[in-house]
C-alpha cells in the first residue's frame, strides 16, 4: 500500500499537473446546435439533503446503467421493458453512463442517433418515477488508450504523445485498475487532456452544453457526473469542475452538479486525508466518490473490514461541507467470497447514514459468458433472465420521501426503525416507504406516538404512505 502511494504520487509530480490550460477555446461553433427550455429538475440539494420541488427529503436508492454500454454500439437501454422491474426493486434512481467517443466520433461530428437513444431512455425513466444522473463516463480515458482496456474518450482526443491501441476490452484486460495505477502513459494521457492538448479539453466542453441543451426539458434529470474517476489531481480538477459546471448550469440552471475526487485518493489504496480537492463554488452540488474494498481485489473475498473506515471519512467532508453525499459507485464481483455480507454491509451503512447511493451496475445484457460485457468484469445485479443476483443486490426497505427532516434510520434483522420531525406542510404530510414486494405480508409497522393519528396504506405492492397532520418527532418501525 505504501509502494502503491509511493509510485502514484511520484508519477503525478512528474507530470506537473499544476500547469492547467487557460479558457478553453471554442469549437465546433459553426455546428447547429438549438437548446430546450430548461425544466426544474425535481430534487435539488438544501444542506446535506436531497430535497423534492414539495419540500420533502429525498434519499436516492440506485444503480448505474449500464456495464456494457462503454462499446460500441453503446446503447444498451433501447426497451422500456428493461426499466420496468426498477421500482419494485426499489431503484429510484440510474445514473445514466453517457459516452464521449459514442457522441462525437469525429470532430464536431456529433450522432443525433446516439443523443436521441440516450433521450429517449429518460422519457422512460420519467415514465417510471425514476431520477436520472447524466454520468459522464470514462475508465483509462479512452479505449484507445491503456492498452485498449479503457474507454470514453474517442480516438481523435488522445494525444499525439502517445501511440494509440487496438481497443480490446476482454479478458486481456481484467484487473485493468491496477493497469492505470501502475502506467505513466495513463498518468501523461490525463495530463495533457487537462492541458487541452488537441482542443481535447475545449471539445468536452461543447459536449457538455450540447447534452445539458438537450436534456434540461427533462424534470427527472437531476443532475449531471462532470467526469467518471478523473486520474489527475486537484490543481487540474478544481478549474475543470468549475468549468464544466458553469458549462452546464447555463444550459440547465436547477441540475445538481455531481463532483468526483481525485484518482487513486477516490478509494482504499490512497488514504483520503491526501485529496485535496475544493469544493466547487456554483453552489447546488454533490460529493459523490466511490468505494471498493482493497480486499476484493488482493483476496477476492470480504474479510469484515467495515467500509465506513472509508465511508465515513467521506461523509466527514461532505458534511464539512454542508452539502449531500452520493455514493456513486460500489459493488461487489459474483466470484467474490461472502460477497452478500459485503454488499449487506455498505447498505446497512447507508441506511445508518442517511446517505444516498448508485450501485454498480444494471446489466441487461449480462450473460455467463460474456459477464457485464467490458473488461470480464461481473457485478451485474441480474442475469441473463433478467433476475436478481440475490448475493449482489438483495431489496431492502427505506423511506424514499419523508414530510420533514430525517433523525435517524436504523435497519433490522428485516425491517427498520425511522424517526423524522414530521411536517404537514410538505407534500401533504406524506411519507412514502419502499417495502419489497411480499414483504410486508409478514411484517407490522408500528408508529408512535400513538396520540399523533399516522394513517399508514399501501399504495402499490412495493409502496406504503404514512400520512398525519401531527407536527413534531414521529417514528415508524417495520418488523
């Protein structure tokens, strides 16, 4: 552990990434392009909440979509079909992977086809109550670069410094993680991206107000990932994110803007004390790191080291902050031994936490052979039927709306116990609980106190609404 910080750290002060480009210069300029008038996007952040356009907090309970989705052809959600079993899941929330090299493959040259997938993919999602976080996604940068492991960025974005590679993608490039910690070359590819070298840097921002012109008539477009895992460090991050922020707050004015650490001090292998990150000052924004435990990929197992000796850390920040965290990424291998308490573990965090989260990954298109289809990675929550993986994501109960401000929230044995200081006044009194379905056929929630008169009915088989015109602490407990 101390090598690996040891030769990240080095390598990332060779490079000098403190010599950030000045204003990007404009591009593609004489490209039509017409904006949609912006819709309020529907949960915005107060504090370290997500709150709703009615007042009511907001805890995101997601999955990214999809693992597949880095290749060609790119477009992997082309049914509604595949977005129906979401809500009984209880996933309220995607975040959306959007791919650089799928929109613009040529200079300027941007697919209306690839744009007009991805759009209709929300409008299903909006069908179906479900939020959406525009991620925009890279691992390596490119899948040119990396030795064909990576992906995002396309071929013409790479710098000249380096020689471009064959895309692969299979199982030559399993454990492609380690492949980035341990190459210069990935280190050079992201330094000279943020130097905007080849305008690579100037073009990714005319992506962004091009997507966030489309998207913002969206209201379940909530927000938008600036960069999936950046492998820079924070004199490159801090001008990039209030960049590409300002970029997409002038097309989409209300969108929460969802912002990564730095790579490798994102997770375990780096200590997070050495991010050094600012928060973005355009206000409206989310700390969203990601977590994967060292032991899944030293041991291929869980030994029971908890995650909120990471976890926590993070949220430290957030709250330092004042603004919400999102866990953008975490999941779990299919091969990995006790993988189930691992995943069991994070969520009972979450809960605990109150911290919203986007596991990894929804994968339709799964198959035993092919796993998530990139790089044989294999933590899809379904399968080839499109059926859970019970040891990968198991459904769990919790409050998506509350009328008021959450105090706690304690998972049990199979239910859990939640208090909040109720508040008439936002959306009706209504708190709405995700049960799974079935389940509440052998549970009882009780409320208190009993002189409050909470009315508590299901509303579908995987939804139950307490409502009470009580103003002050109520608690509602399922057993």
């Amino acid at each position: 552990m101390n090598f690996t910080k040891f030769v990240v750290g080095a390598t990332l002060a060779c490079l000098s990434f403190a010599a950030f480009a000045t204003d990007p210069v404009p591009v593609c300029s004489d490209v039509a392009f017409t904006a949609t008038a912006p819709a309020t996007a529907t949960v915005h952040a107060d504090g370290p909440y997500f709150r709703a356009a009615d007042g009511r907090y907001v805890l995101l309970r997601g999955v990214n979509a999809t693992g597949d989705s880095k290749m060609p052809p790119f477009k992997t959600l082309t049914s509604p079909a595949l977005l129906d079993p979401l809500p009984g899941w209880g996933i309220n929330t995607i975040r959306f992977l959007f791919t650089w090299e799928a929109f613009e493959p040529t200079p300027c040259s941007y697919s209306e086809d690839y744009l007009a997938y991805y759009e209709q993919a929300v409008k299903w999602a909006a069908e179906r109550g479900i939020y959406v976080i525009v991620d925009f996604h890279q691992d390596g940068f490119s899948r040119y670069a990396l030795g064909g492991c990576g992906e995002g960025a396309p071929q013409w974005a790479l710098t000249d410094r380096v020689t471009p590679a064959t895309p692969d993608n299979g199982p030559n490039c399993a454990g492609w993680g380690s492949k980035a910690t341990f190459s210069p070359q990935n280190y050079l590819v992201f330094d000279r991206f943020f130097k905007d070298d080849k305008q690579a840097l100037s073009h990714y921002m005319e992506m962004l107000h091009r997507v966030a012109g489309r998207l913002a008539q969206y209201s379940n477009v909530i927000g938008y990932d600036m960069m999936n895992e950046p492998w820079s460090n924070a004199a490159a991050l801090d001008p990039f994110y209030a960049r590409a922020g300002a970029t997409i707050r002038q097309m989409h004015p209300t969108a929460m803007l969802f912002f990564e650490p730095e790579v490798p001090p994102m997770g375990p292998l780096v200590p997070i004390s050495t991010s050094e990150i600012a928060l973005p000052s355009l206000g409206n924004v989310v700390l969203a790191p990601h977590y994967y435990s060292a032991d899944l990929f030293v041991f291929n197992a869980w030994l029971g080291d908890g995650p909120g000796l990471v976890l926590s850390q993070w949220k430290k920040k957030a709250d330092g902050w004042n603004i919400p965290m999102l866990l953008g990424e975490f999941g779990a291998s299919s091969t990995v031994g006790n993988a189930g308490g691992y995943m069991a573990a994070i969520y009972s965090w979450l809960d605990r936490n109150y911290v919203s989260a986007t596991q990894w990954s929804y994968t339709p298109a799964w198959t035993a052979q092919g796993k998530d289809g990139w790089n044989r990675e294999d933590l899809s929550i379904v399968d080839d039927h499109l059926q859970l993986r019970s040891t990968l994501f198991a459904p769990r109960p919790y409050p998506q709306k509350t009328a008021g401000k959450p105090i706690s929230f304690e998972p049990l044995a199979a239910g859990f116990k939640y208090s909040w200081i109720n508040d008439p006044a936002m959306g009706g009194g209504k708190t709405e609980f995700y049960i799974p379905n079935g389940s509440s056929k052998n549970m009882k929630l009780k409320t208190a106190p009993f002189w409050a008169r909470v009315v508590c009915s299901a509303t579908s088989d995987y939804l139950t609404v307490c409502e009470s015109n009580y103003q002050g602490q109520l608690s509602v407990t399922l057993k």
